[in-house]
C-alpha cells in the first residue's frame, strides 16, 4: 500500500482536535510550533496529544 495513502487512512480514524493534529502533522507537513498557533493551542498541549495519536494508530517514524 502507498505510504501516502495509508497515513490518510490512519488519520481518518481520528476525530475532532486528533485528526485536525494529525492531519495538519503528516499531509500538510507543519511544525508542532505552527499547529499550536494555527489551532489557539500550547506547544506542549499539541506535542501531547500527537503523541498519544501516534502510539494509538501506531505511526512509525520515518
């Protein structure tokens, strides 16, 4: 599968402020710093919440 369209398919299975996160994170390629001014949010609060993302649809580094 394309890895492209497999990020897509994983965030789609997000909701609300976790899928605006991930999606402006892995298909628009912002900065956690620029997510956090886009959404009205704390840095740390963003950092946070990818994190717990990342470990519940399991997204690996590339």
């Amino acid at each position: 599968m394309d890895i492209k369209k497999e990020t897509e398919d994983k965030i789609n299975q997000l909701e609300g402020l976790d899928y605006q996160i991930a999606r402006m994170k892995y298909m628009e390629n912002k900065s956690y710093k620029v997510i956090a001014s886009d959404l009205g949010k704390s840095y740390g609060y963003i950092r946070n919440i990818s994190s717990k993302n990342n470990k519940m649809i399991n997204f690996k580094r590339i």
